[in-house]
C-alpha cells in the first residue's frame, strides 16, 4: 500500500524579510472535505504497514489490562462529615462516586456514575467535582468532546435529580459559597483561555451570571478556589513568569475583593491561609522559592517573616497547610523530599524513604484540623502507594498500594539513577530500569524517555503498561533533561527561550551514553515523548538522525514558528515566556533553528509512530499531519514512518480506563518490532 500523497497548495509565510513555503498548511481547514480524507488514508496505511504487529498488539493490550484490577476503589477521605471515594466496577470504562456519612457507612450514597454516564459516548470525562458547604449540592464538569471545554452540572444530593442548569465552555471546576447557594466558577475564551470567573446563583439562567473577574491581559489565565481554611475564596491569574492573586473574606463578602499583592514580572508566588496569617510560596529574592508568612492584610514584602529560607540547592515545590503543621514537598538532587513543620515550636523534621529515585506527590488533604498528611509514592519499581505520615510521630501508615493483578515482584526488576555529560558539562540525572534476568550488557534494547519544557518535571514512576517492554528484556529509562525542575527553578531556565537548545542536546547525551556504557546495544535504541516532548523527538531526530533506531511522537509540537506566530490558536500568546514570540527577529531565527518542520532534510531517519487528536486543544491536530506529510516529501531512506490520528479525542487520547491501553498497546507494538538488536532478540 502506497503512503497518501495529499495536495499541495502554494502557501507563503513571510516575516523579518524571511519567507517560508507551507504546501501543506492548507490543512488547518477541516472544511475542506480534502483535510479528513487524508486523516483518515493515514489511519489507513498505518493499519496495514502495521498489520503484522496487530497480534502483539492485541497480545501487549490483554497483558496490559490484564494487570489491571478490574473493582478497584481509591482511598476514601472525609471533608465536612462526609467521606469520598471513587470506585470502578470490574469491566467499566469509567468511575462511579460515593459518599457516606462519618460512621454510617450503610447510607452511602452514589454522587454520580461515569460509567453510565459515559457508556454510549466516544470520549467522556469528568473534571473536577465538589459538594456545596451544606452537603447539598454536587458540582462536576463534563468533557464528551476531548477538547478540554467542560461544561459544569450541578446534582441535587437531596431529590437525587440534575438540575436543568447546564454551564458550557467552562475550565470544569467551581467554588461553593458558605451558603451554598451559589458557586464560582471559570470560563473558556475562544482560544480555550481561562479569562473569565462568574457567579451562579441556583435556579437563575446561566446567562445572568455576573461576572466577578475578567483577565485581559492574553498572557494570563485565570482559576478560583477556596482555602483550605474554608476561610477564603481566591482568583489567582497567572502568566508563566508572574502571579497575581485576590480573595474574599467569606465572612466579610461585603468588604469585596483584596489584591493580595499586584502582578509583577519575574515575581511568581501562592497563598495558603493559615488562622490570622497568609503563608506565601514566593521567588522573590530566591530562584527556588522560599517560604514567608504575614498577617492577613498584610501586602509589603519588606514586613513578611521568614519561615523556610531559600535553598539554592533545593527546590520549594508545594504546601500543605493543616490547623498546627505544615507539610512541605521540594527536590533537592533530582529526589523528591517531604518535610514537617510544627507550628508551634517551627521545628522542621524530614521525612526519610529509603529510594533515591522516587515521585511523591500530595494526595487528597482536604481537612483543616487533619492529624496526618496523606501522600502518593512511587518510583520504577514501586507500585504507587497511598501513605498517611503522621504529623506529629512521622509515623507511616500504607492505606493502599496498587495492585497488579497475576502477581508482581519487585525484586525481578533493577532501578538505579545515572549521570551523565552533556555538551557544556552539565550533569543530567537518568533514571533507568530493567529486569534483571532479561537484560544483557551491550546486548539488550532500550527506549528513552524525555519531555523537558514548562518546568514540568518527569519524576520515576511505576508504570503497569511499561512491564510488557520490561519483560521483554527492554531498559526503560527518563532523560531528566533541562527544561524540567527535577533539579530546581535553574534546571527549567536553563531549557526555555534562548536556552531551548539544551533540551535536545542533554537527550540527544543521554542516548549516547545508555548506549556507550553498554545498557543498551548499539543498534538498540528507541525514544518517545508526547506534546513538546513530541517537540523533542522531532528536533533530535533532526540533529542526531542515527542515534535512535525508531521515535514514538505523540500529538507533537512540531510546527513552532508557525504555530507561535498565530496568537488565533490555543495558547499561543501564554506561552511566549516559555518559547518566546517570534514577533521578535531575533526568538524567530532560534524557533527557526529547531523547529521539526522546518528543518526536515534528505536523510534518512528512524522509522517514527506519530499520533494526533482530531479535538486536540493543546496541539493541533494538524501539526503532526502536516509533519508526516512533509517528512514523507524529503526523506530518501526506508525508514516506516505512521501516522494514527484519534478521530474522537483530544490531547490526552482515549478517555476510557482501559480503551485507552489500545494506543499503548500500538506504541509498545511499533517500538518492539521496529527496535531490534540481534535476530535472536524476542
């Protein structure tokens, strides 16, 4: 079967004297009956140049989902006399979520059933979900597209009906007021921009919602929540380099909205209440943030009382505020670390676990007066465990741990973090796994995984799916390259705006060294990463085309200068503090220079899985399209390159528990058969 050979349409793009031809870029129409004919011959001839992996395939699915507990249920917590927890019934897609009162376990209640909910649908999910301060009323946002536009339901918990009053275009979350009569909640612009927060009153149509905030400025978006405390409700708006917050007193609504200090450039910071004071997450004057206190009503930062101290080698990441402790999380040498404040005597105690290369996360610690702070714990071989540390002892207690079903032994598997040189000498931590009786130095295949952009960071974790490539004699491993924070605010700033180059070179290090100190065979080596990780693999394949033997790239950011020169598109306009605008010559020759579309040359490249979301709201879905159709054009190799477009979903793929696993199941499939080291390798 013949690759598609869509049309060509002459489409100049000129800027700074500079001109680029985009023959492709007529793609951006889906009106044009041409756009989905051409999505849907790639879905095509990617079905049948992988026709042979369809049983490994369906072989890697049964092993996924097979692992999978099928009654699962999470954790219950309890907020306002009642406790929470989320369930999956054996075989569903989808969740269903109850609650009961303290102590009376027989009166528990079903708040909502996504599986039913969801049954008939293409893509379904629920977004954030909240109960009204009089127990009455549950709010939850609804996606049954995948573009990330929810639209928020409100439940009677009393008569058990849904209320007529359906809210569109929504960022699918709400804050109650005390009387909870009404709610906050934010919307979507056009350009899915979280810009707008109103207030609905129950019973009242949708569009006599006032509107209490409205962010201008594009570069920001804007959320609300309420305190922990119950105490306040807060708008936060907040650009990639700068916050600005302001709050209501709910006992005081009257006294209106206080800017808690105004937006400044470069200054990011959050709030949590705390009994007469704020405490504030803050970079003023620390890169890694520091950690101050002030009274409520209080807004120069010259008067604010130092808690925790900057750390230069130490990241302040998040709080957790409770009635007489604080529970902080930060990083310090690429690990994760958990730490305890007494309130009263300001003694600091850390919290020790025994792996290096560990993720912790909070977990859900919604009560004020709780005696523990509950976390999530993972790393590659650990499967993800639910702890509550006591706030006084320290003391561990497991409340859950994941199960794999059939059976899971740690011990079988090896987890161990690396160093490894980049070009300029900087020293990037890789975490890495295998399993022990499968692996053979200098013989065995591998996949790298990296994202690096936005100051995310891509902690170890255990991963269920990830056993079939494991099991198969596979190292697994995760490039913690600048752009993320593993290694604090620097690690990100050294891999954003001028410094974006870095990014790809520390991957492009850690490929050669996996390779040069014989984890994996030379021949051996397969990449993925998705979204600007999809970015990554796109660059990377360009500057080192033999490094890598196959890519996954899903849903990638792969059309840079294009897409940040159209402030019409999603996001745009925020991000030019992370990749910078293009507007200005100088960010348009360094987007230029890596750009995955604009720098396709004749060579061959590694075989390359590509995948897209038609209502992707994050990356387009046209920009893999385009890719893979320009790829084809210039390359002169034998190299298979496939693209599978989800027709029904967005950016984050299939919305189902275990439908999902099918794209999984496609990725593993394409690296197994495309990765090879020896004919003898199974």
């Amino acid at each position: 079967m013949k690759a598609p050979a869509p049309k060509k349409i002459s489409k100049l793009l000129e800027i700074h004297q500079d001109t680029r031809h985009d023959p492709y870029y007529w793609m951006r129409d889906l009106d044009d009956p041409d756009t989905m004919s051409y999505l849907k011959a790639e879905n095509a001839y990617g079905r049948n140049r992988l026709k042979h992996t369809e049983a490994l395939q369906e072989t890697i699915y049964q092993e996924i989902i097979g692992r999978i507990k099928q009654d699962d249920q999470s954790v219950p917590y309890r907020k306002n006399g009642y406790w929470y927890q989320t369930r999956y019934l054996a075989g569903s897609q989808h969740p269903q979520f109850w609650r009961w009162p303290d102590n009376n376990p027989e009166k528990e209640q079903l708040l909502w059933d996504a599986e039913k909910a969801g049954k008939d649908q293409s893509y379904y999910q629920i977004a954030s979900r909240t109960v009204s301060s009089d127990n009455r009323y549950y709010l939850f946002g609804e996606d049954r597209v995948g573009r990330r536009l929810y639209t928020l339901r409100i439940k009677d918990l009393v008569t058990g009906e849904l209320l007529d009053e359906a809210i569109p275009h929504t960022s699918g979350s709400g804050v109650w007021s005390p009387d909870g009569q009404s709610f906050y909640y934010t919307v979507k612009d056009d350009k899915l921009r979280s810009c707008r927060i109103r207030q609905h009153v129950l019973g009242t149509p949708a569009d006599q919602d006032i509107e209490i905030y409205f962010e201008a400025d594009e570069t920001y978006s804007s959320f609300v929540y309420k305190t922990k405390s119950e105490q306040f409700i807060v708008i936060v708006s907040s650009s990639t380099v700068s916050d600005e917050f302001r709050y209501l007193n709910c006992d005081h609504p009257e006294a209106g909205w206080s800017v808690f200090l105004p937006r400044k450039r470069h200054h990011e910071y959050s709030i949590y209440h705390h009994k007469e004071h704020f405490y504030i997450r803050t970079n003023w004057n620390a890169t890694n943030f520091k950690l101050m206190r002030c009274t409520v009503g209080q807004t120069n930062p010259e008067d604010w009382e130092e808690v925790i101290p900057h750390d230069p080698a130490g990241y302040l990441e998040d709080v957790e505020v409770f009635e007489n402790h604080l529970a902080i999380l930060s990083r310090a040498n690429a690990t994760k670390e958990v730490r305890i404040i007494d309130l009263q005597s300001m003694q600091v105690k850390p919290v020790e676990f025994a792996e290096e290369a560990r993720s912790i996360d909070f977990d859900q610690n919604p009560e004020y007066q709780a005696k523990q702070v509950r976390i999530q714990y993972t790393s590659l071989i650990t499967p993800p465990s639910v702890i509550d540390i006591g706030l006084e002892d320290g003391l561990f207690t497991i409340r859950k741990v994941q199960e794999v079903v059939g059976g899971y032994q740690p011990e079988k598997y090896h987890s161990e973090r690396i160093w490894v040189k980049a070009d300029d000498g900087t020293n990037i931590p890789v975490s890495l796994v295998y399993r022990k009786d499968k692996w053979r130095k200098g013989a065995s295949r591998g996949l790298l995984y990296g994202y690096g952009s936005y100051g995310i960071s891509i902690d170890p974790y255990f991963s269920i799916p990830r056993l079939s490539l494991l099991d198969r004699g596979f190292v697994y491993a995760i490039a913690h390259i600048r752009g993320g924070q593993e290694l604090g605010r620097d690690w990100y700033d050294q891999g954003k705006l001028k410094f974006k180059l870095n990014t790809f070179t520390d991957f492009i290090a850690c490929g050669k060294a996996l390779i040069n100190r014989g984890y994996v065979c030379p021949a051996g080596l397969g990449a993925m990463g998705g979204s600007a990780g999809g970015l990554l693999m796109g660059t990377v394949m360009n500057m080192a085309p033999e490094l890598f033997r196959a890519m996954v790239a899903a849903v990638p950011f792969v059309d840079v200068v294009t897409t940040m020169l159209d402030d019409s598109i999603p996001l745009t306009t925020g991000e030019y503090d992370e990749w910078g605008n293009p507007n200005d010559p100088e960010y348009y020759e360094l987007m230029k220079s890596y750009s995955p579309y604009d720098n396709i040359s004749g060579g061959p490249y590694p075989s390359l899985l590509v995948t897209a979301g038609l209502h992707d709201s994050q990356v387009q879905y046209w920009e893999p399209a385009k890719w893979v159709a320009k790829l084809r054009d210039y390359t002169n190799g034998n190299s298979l390159i496939v693209l599978h477009t989800n027709l029904e979903a967005g950016h984050s793929g299939a919305s189902g528990r275990f439908e999902r696993h099918h794209e999984t199941a496609l990725e593993f499939a394409f690296i197994i058969d495309q990765v090879i080291c020896t004919p003898t390798d199974s």
